[in-house]
C-alpha cells in the first residue's frame, strides 16, 4: 500500500488507526510479549498476500492466526479437550496451537497454505489485545522482519527490515519474552513443533506425560522449521569458550570474562532470551567483525528455544 510506514503510539487513539488501517486490508506491525507481528486480517485474502509480499515469504509457509480469547479460537478451530487443557493453562501466552480448522471457517486458504489445519494463538501483550478487540476479527501476523532473518522485538528492529514495506508498526516497547510462541500440534498426538516461550517442561506438566518431538529440518511439519534462518550477515559460530580474532563473542553467565556482549551477566534464562535478537542484531553491526561467537547455554527451559534459534542463525545458508 503507502510507501511510508506510520509509527503509531500505543495509545486508544493510535490503536484505533491501526484498527482502520487494518479494517481496510492494509499491514499493521504489533507488539506481543513474543516478538513484534506483522498484522494483517487472516479472512482477507489481499491483505494475506501483502504480508507475504512484504516479507518475502514462500507462499508454502503458513500464517498463525491471532484471537483475543479461547472463545472466538472456537469460530475458526476445533479445540479437542486436551487442547483446551493447554489453552487454559497458557492462554494468553507464548503458546501456538495447531488445530483442525472449522469447515466454513472464513479463513481466507493463504493464511494456511491450502492446509485442514490452522495454528492459533492468543497473545498476552496488552496492546496487541487491544488492538484485536478494535480490528474485531482474526489477524494473520508472521514475525515482523524480512523472511529468513532476524525477529523483531523492539519497534525500530521492525523499521530496519520493513519500513516502506507496510503501512504503520505500532510502537509498544521491547518484547518481553523475546522469543516467537512454543508451537504445539495438536491435530493428532500433541506434538512439539518449535521451541518457544513456554517451556517444553510446563507443557509436560499439563499434559501429564512428556511432549513428543515433531517434524524436522528434512521434512518440515511447521515450514517454519526449514533450517537456515534468523540469518545475519555475520557467520555464527556455538558453544564457543575460545573466540577467534575478530569474532565478537557473546557470552553467557559469569564464566564468560571478556565476552564482547552478554546474553545475561548472570546466566538467567529469561533475560537471555529477552535479550536474544537484539544482541544477535547488535553483533552484526559490529563494523569489521569476522563472525559472531555464541558461549554455551544449557538445553533447559528456555535455554531450549534460544539454542534452537542460534543454531538456526549458525546453519549453512542456502
Ligand atoms: O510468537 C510468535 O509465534 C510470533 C508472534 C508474532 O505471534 N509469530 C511467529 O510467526 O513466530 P512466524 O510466521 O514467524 O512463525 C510461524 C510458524 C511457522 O514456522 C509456520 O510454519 C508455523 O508457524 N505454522 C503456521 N501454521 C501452521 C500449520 N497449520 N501447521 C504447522 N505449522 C504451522
Ligand atoms: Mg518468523
């Protein structure tokens, strides 16, 4: 649409433009407590190929779709009983679950790649709430960054890779969590589909047994799931105690004495992943770096959605 990117304040009344602007099938970049979306309403097939259009997206790779609470998920998906076990336990949250769509659902067949399923999720962020209770219907939103690189979670990351791209990013802060959703299949077995912001050790504990691993980098589920992304410019390298000259290393936990950047001094998880995009943003524009050099970080808890992404950020580019 317009070649100039509004920034819209979180207020009501930048709120309520989004809401127009989105009513009339324009792109609208949001924050939630994961990473910031790219909006775009999920029953309008137009403005579902803008989204893809402005991302640069394949077309094969489908769109979660955005609704306030558990009872308008209803209108577009059928919620099994242990689904709604997990949404009552997550909802709002950092948690994506894929169901079986609502024949009729409305959806337009873009926001799902032509697939029965659909992912749904209902984010906590006070402002992306707000503003899906002024649109008043289902938002399509991918990660608000071009496809393949690095997620957004601060307003100026959206600007960086998008600004002229879409119509408005309304500015709600840094993202709280700062990494995308823990998407869970729900379509047959619950399945594990991406790591995320809920961890795998909660779901187990809801669900009562231990979540099964879906999908890989060969035969993606999630399309999501193709391995090279989250890409900087710079190569990345992991598990890295000793850098190289000229690699910026970025460190984890007290041990990592002399570390150019830190996920977190401390070693908190949380703050790691809170942190993660924006330092993955911030040693990439570190002039004259020859790569960027991750120290460790345990494969629990969160440390589980930040080494998937890292070690998507390190794969071979294709
Ligand atoms: O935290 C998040 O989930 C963020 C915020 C904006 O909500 N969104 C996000 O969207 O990460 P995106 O498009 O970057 O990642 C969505 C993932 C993709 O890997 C996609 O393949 C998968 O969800 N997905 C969507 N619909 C699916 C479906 N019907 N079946 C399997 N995977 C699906
Ligand atoms: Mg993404």
């Amino acid at each position: 649409m317009s070649n100039e990117t509004a920034i819209l304040e979180p207020s009501p009344q930048g709120i309520s433009r989004a809401a127009t602007i989105l009513q009339a099938g324009g792109l609208v970049a949001f924050p939630t407590e994961t990473v910031y979306g790219l909006g775009g309403d999920a029953r309008n097939g137009l403005a579902v190929a803008r989204i893809y259009e402005a991302k640069g997206r394949p077309a094969f790779n489908p769109l979660i779709v955005h609704v306030p609470d558990l009872e308008t998920a209803r209108e577009y998906a059928i919620v099994s009983q242990a689904a709604e076990a997990l949404a009552s336990a997550f909802w709002p949250g950092p948690l994506t679950l894929v169901l079986p769509q609502v024949t009729g659902s409305g959806l337009s067949p873009l926001v799902t790649a032509g697939q029965s399923s659909v992912a749904i999720r209902v984010p906590a962020h006070p402002v992306a709430v707000a503003l899906l209770r002024a649109f008043g219907g289902p938002l399509a939103a991918p990660s608000a960054n071009p496809s393949g690189r690095i997620s957004a979670t601060r307003a100026a990351h959206v600007m960086d890779g998008l600004s002229g791209r879409i119509d408005a990013v309304i500015d709600g802060g840094a993202c709280a969590v700062g990494v995308e959703s823990t998407i869970v299949g729900m379509v047959d077995q619950p399945q594990l589909l991406r790591p995320g912001g809920v961890t795998v050790e909660a779901l187990d504990a809801v669900l009562g047994h231990a979540l099964t691993s879906g999908g890989s980098a060969e035969a993606p589920t999630s399309p999501g799931q193709l391995l090279s992304h989250y890409a900087p410019r710079a190569g990345v390298r992991l598990d890295v105690l000793a850098p190289k000259p000229g690699e910026v290393w970025v460190g984890f936990g007290p041990g990592c004495v002399g570390a150019d950047l830190t996920l977190s001094q401390s070693g908190d998880l949380l703050e790691a992943a809170a942190n993660l995009f924006h330092i993955l943003r911030a040693a990439d524009a570190i002039a004259g770096a020859v790569g960027i050099a991750f120290a460790p970080i345990p494969e629990t808890g969160l440390g589980r959605a930040i080494n998937d992404r890292l070690r998507r950020a390190a794969a071979p580019r294709s």
